[in-house]
C-alpha cells in the first residue's frame, strides 16, 4: 500500500486511468495547469496517487483514491482552511472527481473539519473522466478567488465560527 507523491509531470496518468486517450491526458494536464496556477506561491505543487487503487479495491477500505493534491489556504496552527481535488471511488465501485474546501470545525463538538463546501461529480463512462476532472478543476479556481479565511467559509455553510457559541453544523461524508 504505497502512496506515490511527486509534481503533476510525474503522476503516471496513462496508468492511472488506462481509458483515458491522449486527447483526454492533455485535457487533464490543462485542467491541473490551472490548479497548479492557483495554488499559494509559497506551496510547491504536489500531488499523490495509489496504483494499487487502479482498479476497485472494494468498499472495506474507506475512500479509495487514485489521484489528489490539497493545499493549505491558512493555517495558525488552531484554525485552518485547505482545498483539495481528487479522483475517487465511490461505495458502489464507481469514479468520481471530488472538489472541496475544508475548513477547521468549532462545533461544540468537535468533528474536525467540514467540507464547506464540496462538488462531487459522477464518471458515468470512460470518455467522461477528463471532462469531470476538468468541471472539478474549473470549481476549485473560483472558490478560490473568495477570500482565503476560515471564518468566511464557514460563515458560507452556517457552520458555528470560531470565537461563536451555537451549533448548527453537521459531519459530511
Ligand atoms: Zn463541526
């Protein structure tokens, strides 16, 4: 169970996703071009893959994911927000492409953290894996031009802030 971790020229796509064609390698690479573009200067790109993720794992082992990067957006040690884009598996056995903002929890009780919010789209064929990735990408970069602070996401989901004293939040999967 080896995870692999390294800029985006060396993510192996044509073995990660054996269905995906050259047209739809290049549409991905532009799509992470984009994310890459975005991202905190002071973060170098990174992403990480799983090949033994490859083909359906089975549901006994949480999220399977073939493909992620995530960065850090603020982070103060106590409070934090971070983005992530990834290619996953569903329960079901299917591929998605998820995008999300995480944001530190200050529920009373304590969930960590919250996706605030998130966009999973479905792969519903082969040919469509790239087209996902791209929506997924196009999402992160203009959640991205909202402010980079926790308190605004949260405050975006009705999620209780930091220095708050209501609940109202709740654990999404
Ligand atoms: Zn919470």
């Amino acid at each position: 169970m080896t995870t692999m971790r390294g800029p985006f020229d060396r993510v192996p796509l044509d073995e990660l996703f054996p269905h995906v064609d050259d047209l739809g390698r290049q549409r991905m690479r532009r799509a992470v071009a984009m994310v890459d573009a975005v991202r905190p200067a002071d973060q170098t790109p990174d992403w990480e893959w799983w090949p033994h993720h490859i083909n359906f794992p089975g549901a006994a082992v949480g999220v399977p994911e073939i493909l992620l990067t995530e960065f850090s957006l603020y982070d103060d040690r106590v409070d934090w927000l971070a983005m992530a884009i990834d290619v996953e598996w569903t329960a079901a056995g299917r591929l998605r492409v998820c995008a999300a903002v995480e944001v530190a929890c200050w529920c009373t009780e304590n969930h960590n953290a919250h996706y605030a919010p998130s966009l999973e789209i479905p792969v519903r064929d082969d040919a469509s894996l790239e087209a996902a990735f791209e929506a997924a990408a196009r999402q992160l970069t203009k959640w991205l031009e909202e402010p980079w602070d926790p308190e605004h996401w949260r405050a975006r989901a009705n999620l209780p802030q930091r220095f708050g004293t209501s609940c109202g939040g709740a654990l999404e999967p």
